[in-house]
C-alpha cells in the first residue's frame, strides 16, 4: 500500500432511560501518504500513487530508474526528488504528460503506459539551486501556501533539492532590530514592502513600499515555517539568508558602530556595511544567527552577498569582511556553506583567495550568456571561480517580463563546455536563477534534463522530445511550429547580451526612437518578425484539434501574443515614419492601427488568467488584513510594474518600467493612454508647429533668443512629456480588476491572425 487511512476516534455523551451513554465514533477519511512522492502524485491527480511504485535505495549516486512491476510503473531514486525527478520524467517521455507552471494537475489514463525497457539515468551535479533574490519580488510577494505548494511540487519534479527560501526573512530582521534598540517605527523605515523585499534583502535600498504591518510579519513567519517543512520532507536542503554586514544607513549614529557609507543605489538611499573589525560585529552577527535558527531552524547553506552591484572599494579589506563573515556562518553551523551569487563583481577575488575551498560554492547566475566561470563571455574569469566549488545556472528572464525567449544553443554549448576539464573540475551543480518565474517554461525544462543526458545533446532531437511530451502528440504541425521557433527566437546567438525577452513596443516609454523598453535590457534584434507570425498562424491552424490541451491552449495564446507584438514594433516604425516624413494622414491612420493592435492585444490576454493583470491585483489585496492593508500592498503590486520608485528612481535612476509585463488590464489601462497621449502629441505638433514658429519668430516672440537657441529649435524634436506625472495617478488608483479569464483563447487567437492577415 501507498498510502493509509488516519483513523479518528471520538466520544458523544447520551442520556437513554436516565441513563447516560458514552458512544465511540470513528472515522477513517484522512490520507496519510507513505511518502513525499506519493503525496505529490496524489495532488497531480487523485488515485494516481496507487499507479506508482516507488523505492528509496540508499546509493552515493544520485540516479533515478524506471522499470514496471505488473501494472505499476516502479521510480526508484537515491533521494525523494531524484525519485520525483523520475516521475516527471516518465509522464513526459513515456505518458505524454507535461506538468508546467501553467498546470500543475493532469488526469492520468486508468491504466499507464508501460515503461518497455528498464531505464537508468544518473547525474554527477548533486547540488541543484532554485531561485534569484528578485524572483521573490517579481514572482511571489503575495503567494499563499496553496500557490508555494504548487512551486515546491514543481521544483521536485525538476531535480531541485537546494531551493532558496528567504519568505519571511524581514521577521528575523525585526526581532534583531527590535533587540539592537530600533523602535517599531525605525524598523518600518528600514524594511521594504512586500514587492521591493529582495532588493531591500540585497542591500540595495531601504523602506520603499512599507512600513510592513504587523500582521505581514507573523503571515510570513507561519509561510515560511510551512515552506521549509515540506522542503524537509522531500528531503530539500533549503537555502536560508544568512548575515551579509547589512545595517541600517544610520546605524552608525544609532548604535555608534564603525559602519562604511552603502552610498546610494539607482536612486535608492542603501543600508550601511558594518566593518568587520567594528568591535560589536560577532555579536550583531551572532544575534542575527539566533534569531534566524530560533524562527526557522539551522541550514546546511546559507546564502549571502556582500556588497552586492557595488564598485570595487579600496578602503574595503574584502579578505577580512569575507573571514569574518564566514566565521560567523561557522558558530551558527560548523558545516555551514556559504552560497554566493556570480554576478558583475561579485565574489570579489580577494575574497575567494581568503576562504577554504568547499567552504562555498557560487552559482553563476548567467551561465547561458555571461557566464563568470572561465567560458567565454563578457564577463569572464580567466581562472574562473579557482578552487571554489560552484553551480551552472539558467537566467533566462530578466525582471519578469513577459516574452518568447532563449538560448538554446548556447545553453547547450556552455553546460557541455562546462561539464569538460578545466571547468568541471570544482563544478557541482545546476540552478534556475531567473529574475521572474511562470514563463517560458520549454528553458527549464531543457535545463532541468541537461545534467540526467549523457553524451551529446541534439538540439532538433530534443525539441521533437519536448513537443510530444508538452501536447502529447507527435503532430507535424507542432512540431514545424517549434522546428521554427526553436531556431529563432529560441536560439539568441552568442555576442548578443540582452536581459531576457525581446521587449514588446506596446510596454515601452513612447519616444521618436523606441527600441528597448527598460534602460538596461541591452536588446538588439536577432530573428525574423516573420518567423514568429508564421510560427502563430500554424499553432491556429490545428487550434480545433487541441482546443482542449491546456498547454496547448497557453502557448497559443503566447505565441499568437508574440507575434502581434513583434508586428506592432514594425507598425510602430510605420508610424514614425510617417511624422519624420510629414505624412498627416498616414501618421493618423498608422498610428490608429497600432493602437487597435495594442488593445487587440488586451483582447487576447484576457482570455488566461496568468497574463491577466488581476491575477496580480487579486493576490496582493487578498493577503491584506484591512482596507489599508489592502490598499498597502495593491499599491506595491501597481508601482513594481510600472513606475518602480518614485521619480527620481524611475527616471534619473533609470528603474522604470523594468518590470514591464505585457498583461491584460496593463495594456489598456497603463500602455494604451501612454502611446494614445503620445500619437496626439506629435500629430498636435505636425498640425499646429508646421509654421508657428516661424509665425512666432515675425511676431518678436523670439527676440530674446539667442543664436545658439534659434539653431536648437530648427533642429527636429518630438515633444517633451513628463511621463511620471502621467504614469503615478495609475499606481494611486484601487481595484477593478480581476483574474477571471474572458473570452475564448481559441477565437481571439483566430481574430489576432486574421487582423494581421489583412
């Protein structure tokens, strides 16, 4: 048996004939599962452990098999998630059926298709991380337990056993504050609000978007508790944020500690770094410690970055603050690893030089494109990490934005590249370390079987793979579909640097040269609009016969969201075309086009909830107390995606619109007013400046002007608009939005490339 049946006695007191009878009930309805694994097949599709076998075999190799015994596929593995590694493998190749962000439950046949031949997978990378600081803020600031419980199903599924869990790591904060002398009110100033925590955790910035209520704190402590619990239990080694040196930037006047000025950060006043030889720092690392291990317990990993996006400080001694930091990591657990991100500076070499190997390990956030650990890129270290143990990580996405994107080839490039002498010598792991979760999920699935294949690996091959696993069909329309896109925009070649997705026109900032949408996404064109349109309209064309597939269904709507954006940018060009050329009538009638695109592109959104904009709104005011509490976190929920900070962060800091997303709700209430404000302005100016100035310049207007003056307004300009003041009246506003899905994808979908046809 799989599972058993918890049975629950109870007592009711009768009075029969003057006599009082005490009557024993039981009930047997609450299913204890056997293991991990079965309660996790158990929440895909109810029954479905009663078709599994599982065997936990004690091995040093980390391995996972699939065989049958009569008619229950056997997964046995050497851990509880190699073991759920196995089974997700075996839905996907042998019962085509893919479990995805976008669907985490599935009806399995009555009878499973048999496994033919035993299979044997083993993999030498037993370290398996999840999770970038940002995907915190970007993804899951308002998750409650059943959405984490769903992530925590996915990342077994997908090999993961190190998982980052920083939830409710600004309580330990609290408590440590509150101990050190600050006042609830300080301590309200110092932490940030629910969507800005990461970046507040990293040491970038200080209070935006709180003070945090009381209630957030114990809601996130009682979170995490459950989090971490079923990460033990699946036998997870959870990463928890250890001391960095972080202090408040008036700690020095506050507590009169010998602390270096953390200066600011894209606008953003940051906290202040306590100097490791500051008498006091043992114990404020130590309190630390205390509060982190009384709330949450002692980790094997700990995660922390010191002087995280900061340039190089000669007055910084890197190998006595890393020493001293380790040391402090060691009183909390003797067995303690330090888990560094590889990212721009970080870890400083002087640092690394200081510390004993094995004593920590680095996860190379962007192994795909700029890898740190010797392979060539922009940022490579030609000696690579030395002696340090480090892990390969799939980055992927940049800010949570939404887009078709990646790089298959060059993934696979430097994962093979990586896993050859030199590089493979210190090499112990693979990680998924995106900025934001939920979005092209055929990366991580690539990712997540890279390290179990051995041998070479076929892109075309795997892909083919993929297709039949994601539809559960071999069907050669969908897999030219893919044939096409994964040899596109699936395949961002080396030499390009973008963070993330080719970024839609419809979400950027309108300006006479619109080309990316936020101020470092570094894009530059690689593929064929084409490509993409023709990729959309076969995925419509079979839309009848896989109408009811979900992940069908999902990436119709993303691939048909694709190319209308990737045809609204050439619109866009259409448009300014027509103003630089003088062309009234064009420009009005290629402006009104690219805004009916845009609002067909709202159109098509709304029809799945997770491009919805209300599915953000909905989260973030459900985990609201009150009214206030409500509205508290609906406005960090408004400005994350838009504007970011105040203004001067948003525009001299250059964080707005950062974390745009192509959402339903955001297009036409957010986007749309930008471009349509926009579109007027310049047909205002081609209608009214033609010969104003001149008009003005006879009239004496420009009589105090001077040479240099009168040249500059010769000279060709768009309008001056201050977009913030436009923009931050929509992140005052509340409600009116909701997750629902309206309309049907597979319609609208149909309505998109029939427009685009015309």
């Amino acid at each position: 048996m799989s599972k058993f049946a918890k049975t629950t006695f109870f007592a009711m007191k009768f009075r029969f004939n003057n006599t009082f009878l005490i009557v024993l009930f039981y009930f047997s309805s609450i299913l204890v599962y056997a293991n991990p694994v079965d309660a996790l097949l158990e929440r895909i599709d109810r029954g479905a452990s009663s078709k599994f076998k599982t065997e936990l075999i004690r091995s040093p190799q980390d391995f996972f098999e699939l065989d049958m015994e009569g008619d229950s596929v056997v997964v046995r593995g050497n851990t509880w998630v190699n073991i759920a590694t196995g089974v997700n493998w075996y839905l996907k190749h042998h019962a085509g059926i893919h479990l995805s962000w976008n669907g985490m439950e599935a009806k399995l046949p009555d009878k499973l298709p048999p496994v033919v031949k035993s299979e044997r997978y083993e993999t030498d990378l037993p370290l398996r991380y999840d999770f970038n600081y940002c995907t915190f803020s970007y993804s899951m600031p308002f998750w409650d337990w059943e959405r984490w419980e769903k992530e925590i199903d996915w990342m077994a599924l997908h090999g993961i056993n190190m998982p980052l869990a920083m939830v409710g790591i600004e309580s330990v904060w609290r408590n440590m504050l509150l101990k050190l002398g600050y006042s609830e009110k300080e301590i309200g100033e110092f932490i940030a609000g629910p969507a800005f925590l990461a970046w507040w955790a990293m040491n970038n910035l200080e209070g935006w978007g709180g003070p945090l209520p009381s209630s957030w704190y114990s809601r996130q402590e009682q979170l995490q508790k459950q989090i971490l619990q079923r990460m033990n239990e699946l036998g997870m080694s959870p990463v928890l944020p250890g001391y960095s040196g972080m202090m408040p930037h008036d700690a020095e006047t506050k507590l009169g500690l010998n602390v270096s000025d953390g200066g600011k950060w894209n606008g953003y006043i940051r906290p202040s770094n306590l100097s490791h030889v500051d008498p006091r720092f043992d114990e404020i690392a130590d309190l630390y410690y205390d509060e982190l291990t009384n709330l949450y317990g002692t980790a094997r990993f700990y995660s922390l970055d010191p002087f995280h996006e900061s340039h190089d400080d000669a007055s910084i001694d890197y190998a006595g603050a890393g020493i001293k930091l380790m040391d402090a990591m060691k009183r909390a657990n003797p067995e303690a690893v330090w888990v560094v991100q590889g990212w721009t500076e970080n870890p400083r070499p002087e640092m690394m030089e200081a510390l004993t190997p094995g004593d920590l390990l680095i996860v190379d956030l962007f192994s795909e494109c700029r890898p740190m650990w010797g392979a060539p890129s922009v940022w490579r270290r030609e000696n690579g990490y030395g002696q340090h143990d480090w892990a390969f990580c799939l980055l992927e996405n940049f800010g949570g934005n939404v887009g078709l994107h990646g790089r298959m080839d060059q993934l696979i490039h430097n994962f093979e590249l990586a896993k050859q002498p030199p590089y493979n010598k210190h090499l112990k792991g693979y990680g998924f370390t995106m900025e934001g979760s939920g979005n092209n999920p055929v990366m991580f699935e690539l990712m997540s079987e890279l390290p179990w294949i051995q041998g070479h690996i076929e892109k075309e091959n795997w892909v083919k793979e993929y297709v039949k696993a994601r539809y559960g069909s071999d069907d050669e329309t969908l897999q030219e579909v893919w044939k096409i896109l994964s040899e596109s925009i699936y395949n961002c070649p080396a030499g390009n640097n973008q963070q993330g997705p080719h970024e839609s026109i419809f979400c950027g900032r309108p300006s006479l040269n619109n080309f990316q949408v936020k101020s470092w996404s570094k894009m530059r064109n690689y593929y064929d609009p084409e490509e993409t349109l023709k990729a959309a309209r076969l995925m419509n064309s079979v839309a009848d016969r896989f109408k009811d597939n979900n992940n069908f269904q999902y990436d119709l709507v993303d691939i048909t969201r694709q190319a209308l954006a990737d045809q609204g940018r050439r619109q866009y060009l259409k448009t300014i075309a027509d103003y630089n050329s003088f062309s009234k009538t064009d420009f009005r009638k290629n402006a009104d086009k690219f805004l009916e695109m845009l609002l067909l592109q709202d159109k098509l959104l709304a029809t799945r909830s997770e491009f919805r904009l209300g599915s953000w709104i909905e989260d973030a005011r459900e985990r609201g107390n009150s009214p206030e509490e409500k509205d508290l976190y609906e406005w960090n929920a408004r400005v994350q995606i838009t504007t970011w900070g105040n203004r001067e962060c948003a525009d001299n800091g250059g964080l707005r619109d950062y974390a745009n997303k192509e959402w339903n709700g955001l297009l036409r209430d957010f986007y749309y007013p930008r471009w349509e404000f926009y579109f007027n302005a310049l047909a205002d100016q081609m209608e009214h400046n033609s010969q104003a100035d001149y008009d003005a310049l006879g009239s004496g207007n420009f009589s105090n002007k001077t040479a240099d003056e009168l040249f500059a307004l010769a000279l060709p300009s768009g309008p001056v608009i201050d977009w913030y003041a436009i923009e931050e009246p929509w992140t005052l506003k509340k409600g009116g939005y909701t997750g629902n899905p309206e309309g049907d994808p597979i319609a609208v979908a149909a309505e998109v490339i029939e427009f685009l046809s015309e």
